[in-house]
C-alpha cells in the first residue's frame, strides 16, 4: 500500500455481498484511519461504500496478522466472518510468500483461514460462546447458563430467542411458539434495529431470523450491529447453525443461504470448532482523496514501481534473480543487477484459470547465466503448481495407465546425459543454443529446491529431483517409449473400447483459418488429455540472448507448471512464427525399434526451432535434427511475415511439418490454406506419414470386424474423423475471434449428426460425459489467436473442459475420485481472457 499525504490506498471486497474496504495497515500498529473516517469511507453516496472497513495489522505474538474492523456506523466489533475471509485472500495477494492458512489475531482471539484450490475461505471461527453472561445477554438462561428458546417480545410479538457469541453477540430466532419464519415475509428494516438496541443486550446484538429447509439447509437473514442490514453475516450464518444444534433443529453440518449467497457451516463435534467455507472477491482497489489526517507511514511496496494496472499488481507475485559469486538466488525486492525478473498469477486468480508466467533477463549476461537464471525464477515463483502438475500427472502414469517407469525414465536420463555431452563438445551456434537450454532445465531444478527449501519440511512444495523434471518434461516421449514397451492390443477391444481408445488417444484440435477476403489469419488450438493435467500456466519469456543464430528472443506459449515448452503445442515468438501442433499416435510398432536415447527430444527441438528459426522451412529442418521419433505431432508453422492483410498469400505462410520415428516430412501447405483452412485433429496429413504410423493397417483390420468397429476406426481417417467432418462443415462460418471461439470449444454432441450422441465426437470432446463409461479425459482448454494479436504475441485463451451448447461444467465429482487432480479447482466453469506478454490485462473479444 502507499500512502502519501491525504491519500489513502484501498481495496473493495465482499464476501457474499457483505462488503468491506481493506486496508495495508501492515506498517504500524494503529488503524490508519480513525472511527469517524471509517463512517465516511462507508457512506454509498459520499465514500467508497461499505459495511465495514477492516485493517490488516501486524503480527501480534505466534500469528501472521491481527485484523481489526470498523462498523459502517464506527463502531468496533470483535470478530467478522466474512470480514476474515476478505482479509485472508487481502494478504494473499500482498505477499509473495503467502502461507495458505494464516493465524490472524482479532478482538475475539485466534481465528485460522485457509485459501482453498478453489478461491473459498474455509475458516476456523473457534468455539462458540453460550454463557448468556459472556455473550452477554440478559436474558434468562433456559438450559444451565445458555440462553435457548427463550422468549423475547418485541413489536407486539413473542419471539423465541437463542443466543450465541461467535467473539461478537447474536440473537437467533427460527420465529415463535408453534409459528415459523419466512424470510420472505420479514419486515426488517423494522424489527431488525429493536432487537439491535434491545435492553436485553448490553453491547446491543446481531439479530438472526431463521427459516428451516431441512436439517441441512437454512435460508437467514440478517440485521447486523452497526452495519444494518447486510447481504450476508459470517458470524451470523455460525451462530445460526450454532443456535439450530442447539434448538435440535439442524445437523451440526449445515447450508446456510443468505441474501448474498450460500456459507457452509460446519460445527464439529471433535473439537467443538465451528468452520465456516464461503467466497470473498476483490471488486476493486483506489486511493480515496479526502483522507486528511491520516496517521503517518511509510511503506511502500515495490510492486508500485512496476508498470502494471492495479488489480494485476494486486494478483501478481514479483521475483527478481541475481547472481554473485557464482551463486543464484531469488529476491523479492527488486534488484537493478539482478540476471532475471518476472512476475507470477496463480490460475487460482484468473478468470480463465490459466495462471501466467513472466520472465525476462538481462544483456549483462551471458546466455546460459541468462536462462539458468530464466529457470531458476521460473522454479521459484511457480513452485506449488509445478508440484501439483508433477504429482498428479505422475500418479495419472502409475495409476491410470498403469505405466511402469524405471525403464522409461532409464532411457530419459541416458539421453539427458548424451545431450549434454554433445552440449558440451560441439561448438555450433544449435548447440550453444542448446546449452543454454540445459542451463534454463538446471535452473528450474535449482529455483524449485530453493523454495522448497526455504518452504521446510512439511510445507506444500515438498523436493523433487532432477529425474521429476525429466518426467515433467517427457511426459510426451513417455507415451511413446511406454507404447513401445507394452504394446496395446486393439485387435481385441470391444467395439465401445475401441472407439474411446482411439478418440482419447490423440491429444488436441487445431485450426488455421484466413477469412474470407484473407484479411485476417486465425489460429485456434485446443488440448486434449487426462483433466488430472488441467494445471495451465501460460509463459512468456523475454530474453537477450548473445547467440547470433537466435531470431526470436521472446517466446509466448500455452504450456503447464514445470515445463519448458507448450506441451499443447501454441507458441508465439517474436521471429514472427506461429508454431501449433496434434499429436499423430504410431500404431506400426516396428517404428519404435528406431527409438533411441542418443537424440533430441521433442522440448529440445522445438525450443531450439522456436528460437533459430526465421521461417516454416527452415523450424521445419531444426524438427528434424537428431529427431528422438518420440512425441510425434503435426506442426503448423505460421510465418506472419508472409502475410499481408487482404493481400494474395504468398508461399510460406503456412508450413505443416510431421515428425514419425525416423521421418520428418514437411511441405509449404499456403496454397491449401489459400481456400479457406488447415485442419489438425491428431491423424496425419502426408500420406507417407499416414502409412507408415500404422493408420491404414489398424483401420483395415478394425473395419474387417464389423460395422461397429468400422464406426470407431472412423476416427483413423484423414476424410472421415469426427472432427474432419465438423471442421468441414463448420470452418466456412470462421470469420472472427468469436466464432473461432465458437469452433474450438464445440461440442453439441447431442444434437450434431456428426456427432452422433457422442460426447467425444467433437472438436473439444468430453469424455466425463460419456455415459457408457465416463473419463475425465477430452478437450480441457482452447487457446486463439488472429494476425494483429499473433504480432503482439498475444492471445485469448480458458482452461477447463467445454461448457458449449449448455453442457454443465465439468466437477471432480465422486465417481472419479481415483484420478489425482491435486491444486485444481473442483468445478470448470472459467471465461476466456487475454494473455499479453506485459502485464496489462487486456480486453477480452466476445
Ligand atoms: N458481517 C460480519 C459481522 C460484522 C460485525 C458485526 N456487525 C458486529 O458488530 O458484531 C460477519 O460477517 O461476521
């Protein structure tokens, strides 16, 4: 926060509508703001507007923070339930290094809130408080010293009362004698404030009107102390489950439903805690003008000094790399010297749920200083994500495949230390480019250990080793060495298995499109895979490199936690080179006799053709150098050089490149997209590529066994595939970013004839929805961009599975509970949103 004289720098919050104006009070010990500037700061009409204004303070003693809160009418209550869950995720996005369960100190003592995977709060509220004398409350007690059911008349009627401190006082009534409320029917803007200021309560009280749906499921509304009536009370919805225990009338775990929204209250029998699960969203943040008198301070936060919007300075971690003494280390103060420096949005604060990445280095250096240190922040700042990404794909491998690793990873660490031997005995600009990439892998592996280290045992970024980020990074060789080694038998799947094995084996749609008077070039890309991968962290690295054979110093990409390459793939690079790809599977096992560790793998290629390459030609040639044949895709390669908006295309706009064991075939395909797109739905396009993977053989044999098999080995031809017959039909009405939208996320398996019913059968299929035997496993994300965003090394991108045509969103229900899909949020129902290599945000095309 800075405060400067007469401004004070501010953050709006809710928690279901109950909101507040946060404030970094974190410098000194005193509210920056007195009682009386809080009443003006809350005022609708001549403030920010507000229920309350609350400070985050410094630790007092064993805790993170202390939290104290100003009523909208100046008073200072105890405790705020939805106050704390504001202030937990305030913290958050302040610190760089913040824990994800705090210990905040406040009037009513330790209160504990964690940050779930999913944006809520869970917080630990303590006990209740039933001693009417604690409370406090004069009313008599009915059973010991608690105040249940016990009955209070006001406006002319009887109310039986229950009354519980959550730290601040609460008076709960489910209504009278024989006679239940409905909150719809309450009048509270006149009861509420005669129970407030009743006699009965000596501090006056919250009040807490309650209707009864089940045992599991309240409607309340609420008049709050000081605040009036508000959309939602987290002590409130407490003392309310507390109250319905206690009156018999609920079970301990309950859904309480408030003007503003749904809390989740559970009131645990073990250790007599109360636990209360709600949002809190930040709405905006501003410096309010007339802050005159305000208490002096200091602080200024170094994020100030980055050019970036307010509320991406408010989500974003900031990590600067230096280097002396030959010894790397992360900073978060920012550092003029330092090798690298970048910035870090967790997917948890996006709309899209793509995190982003943001690195960039410095010319002092030499390159591999550069890109080790690339690495190293990049390991750091994404530290807890490339755990989950590691993890979950990891346990996807040992569970879902049921793959056994050691003699793949065998193989990916010979070929690690051959390439590192060739690294360092040839002196070509390709492998000096190379070296430098080894340095960028060695620094992730360092910058993740640092943090790991700093976080200690126990924490949330547990080590990992060297060989982890091989996995991470061959989990596409894998596939294909694994496949090699336990070949899969489709010679003997039923007609359904066959079909879904053949659908979900490819990864990914992609589509290039020029409109139709070839003013625009549209690039769309969606993933396919296991959802235990839906980890999505969108890159872009800027560097300054020395090397002279290096044409794109800034590369922009779709890509996972942990990686150093897309994965999907969707790169842009500054070169002017749009570079997407589908996976093509090998069905012809004899290719994989041609596999061996003395090459390069695929993130090493393509990095390398990322960053040499000054065209679709020549990305195409670096494809094929010491070519591992493992993770084998069709690339397209756009030069936007080659393009002039509504001029004829001229060659080389487009490239297609597929790589096969042994084989990579590539051929300038402008001409085929001069008349109108290039489709790419994971089965080759060359037909020496098509035969020799194995494709026609598969289908011929398939196609031998009946029409039904027949029907699932659709998905093997290059004409006839689901996909190849809704790109036909569909690409013509591509003009825009909406309707490339439109195409990459489809999926109307219900009623689209080429779909036929089934939920995969389309361009982002849906493999959970499959009611024969439901996967998480499809299209998870779409990326897309055009001619002018491509430039800009922008594009508009979403992660999660397809919500198209109604389709719910995709939840981690119970059913596929054995599938690891730790740090992910629980439901998918994300926006797309623009990614920009500088931190601006940017508007988002409909
Ligand atoms: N809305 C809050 C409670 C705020 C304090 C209350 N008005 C009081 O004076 O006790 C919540 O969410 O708990």
């Amino acid at each position: 926060m800075q405060l400067t004289q007469g401004v004070l720098e501010f953050c709006k919050y809710h928690g279901l509508g109950n909101d507040f104006i946060l404030v970094d009070n974190r410098h000194q010990e005193e509210p920056v703001i007195t009682a009386e500037q809080a009443v003006k700061l809350c005022d609708r009409n001549f403030g920010i507007g507000g229920d309350g204004v609350i400070f985050a303070l410094p630790a007092k003693g064993n805790v993170d923070y202390s939290m104290r809160i100003f009523n909208s009418d100046g008073s200072e209550p105890e405790m705020c339930g939805n106050g704390i869950r504001c202030l937990a995720r305030f913290v958050a996005e302040k610190d760089s290094e913040a824990p994800r369960t705090y210990k905040v100190h406040t009037l009513a003592g330790l209160i504990q809130p964690e940050l779930l995977r999913d944006g809520q709060v869970c917080v630990d509220m303590g006990e209740p408080i039933l001693d009417a004398q604690d409370i406090p409350t004069t009313l008599p007690p009915t059973e010991g010293d608690t105040v249940v059911k016990a009955p209070l008349t006001i406006h002319g009627k009887t109310w039986l009362m229950t009354c519980v401190s959550m730290g601040n006082p609460h008076a709960i009534t489910f209504g009278g004698a024989g006679e239940r409320i409905k909150v719809a029917d309450l009048d509270i803007f006149t009861i509420g404030p005669l129970f407030e200021v009743h006699q009965v309560f000596p501090v006056r009280t919250n009040t807490e009107f309650v209707e009864v749906v089940d045992r599991g499921h309240v409607k309340m509304v609420v008049w709050e102390r000081g605040a009036g009536r508000t959309l939602a009370c987290g002590t409130g919805a407490c003392a309310t489950v507390v109250a319905g225990v206690l009156e018999g009338k609920t079970d301990r775990n309950c859904r309480v439903d408030l003007p503003g929204g749904p809390l989740q209250i559970e009131w645990r029998e073990s250790n007599n805690h109360v636990y209360m699960t709600g949002p809190a969203e930040l709405v905006f943040a501003g410096s309010w003008l007339s802050a005159q008198g305000l208490r002096p301070a200091t602080d200024i936060n170094f994020a100030e000094q980055l050019n970036s919007p307010v509320e991406a300075r408010q989500k974003a971690v900031y990590g600067w790399v230096t280097l002396k003494d030959s010894i790397y280390a992360f900073t978060s103060s920012p550092d003029a010297d330092a090798v690298a420096s970048g910035s870090y949005i967790d997917a948890v604060h996006t709309v899209s749920n793509f995190g982003q990445l943001r690195v960039s280095t410095a010319a002092a250096f030499d390159d591999a200083e550069q890109m080790y240190a690339a690495g190293y922040l990049e390991g750091w700042l994404s530290a807890e994500r490339i755990y989950d990404y590691y993890i979950n794909t990891h346990e996807y491998f040992l569970h879902q495949l049921n793959a056994s690793l050691p003699v793949p990873m065998k193989w990916l660490e010979d070929q690690d230390s051959w390439v590192r031997q060739q690294a360092e005995s040839e002196s070509t600009p390709y492998w000096a480019y190379m070296k430098a990439l080894l340095a960028q892998f060695d620094g992730m592996v360092a910058g993740y250990q640092a943090r790991s280290d700093a976080a200690g045992d126990g924490s949330r970024i547990p080590p990992l080793t060297k060989a982890d980020f091989l996995f991470t990074n061959g989990n596409g060789e894998l596939y294909d060495i694994l496949d090699g080694l336990q070949p899969t038998d489709y010679d003997s799947m039923p007609a359904h298995q066959l079909r879904a094995t053949l659908a979900l084996s490819g990864r990914c749609s992609a589509l290039v499109k020029v409109t139709g008077d070839l003013s625009d070039l549209l690039m769309g890309h969606s993933t396919w895979d296991t959802y235990s991968s839906m980890s999505k962290l969108y890159k872009h690295y800027h560097f300054a490199l020395h090397n002279p054979a290096v044409a794109a110093q800034r590369m922009s990409f779709s890509s996972y936690p942990g990686e150093l390459f897309s994965d999907d793939d969707m790169y842009m690079m500054d070169s002017q080179l749009v570079v997407l790809s589908t996976t093509n599977h090998i069905y012809n096992m004899s290719l994989f006799n041609l596999l061996t560790p003395q090459s390069l793998v695929s993130w090493q290629r393509v990095r390398a053709a990322n960053a040499l390459a000054t065209n679709g030609s020549q990305w195409s040639s670096y494809l094929d150098v010491h070519n591992s044949g493992t993770y084998n895709n069709q690339y397209m390669v756009v030069d936007l050089k080659k393009f002039r908006p509504g001029h004829d295309l001229q060659p080389g706009v487009l490239w297609v490149a597929e790589q096969i064991p042994g084989l990579v075939k590539a051929a300038d395909m402008t001409e085929t997209l001069s008349r109108g797109y290039f489709p790419s739905f994971n089965v080759p396009y060359f037909p020496e590529i098509y035969r020799r993977s194995g494709f026609p053989a598969l289908k011929a044999r398939q196609e031998a066994r009946g029409a039904d098999y027949a029907d699932a080995a659709s998905w093997l031809s290059y004409q006839l595939a689901p996909r190849a017959k809704i790109f036909r039909r569909d690409a013509g009405k591509v003009a825009d970013l909406a309707s490339l939208k439109k195409i990459m996320r489809h999926n109307n398996y219900k009623d689209d004839p080429y779909s036929n019913g089934d939920p995969i059968a389309a361009i982002c299929g849906r493999g959970d929805l499959d009611p024969a035997n439901p996967v998480p496993k499809g299209c998870f994300d779409s990326k897309v961009t055009s001619y002018k965003l491509a430039l800009a090394l922008e594009a508009e991108v979403v992660n999660g599975p397809t919500t198209a045509y109604h389709l719910p969103p995709f939840r981690w229900t119970k059913q596929f509970d054995d599938v690891m899909h730790q740090g992910q949020a629980q439901v998918f129902d994300y926006e797309f949103e623009r990614q920009t290599p500088v931190l601006d945000g940017g508007a988002v095309q409909k």
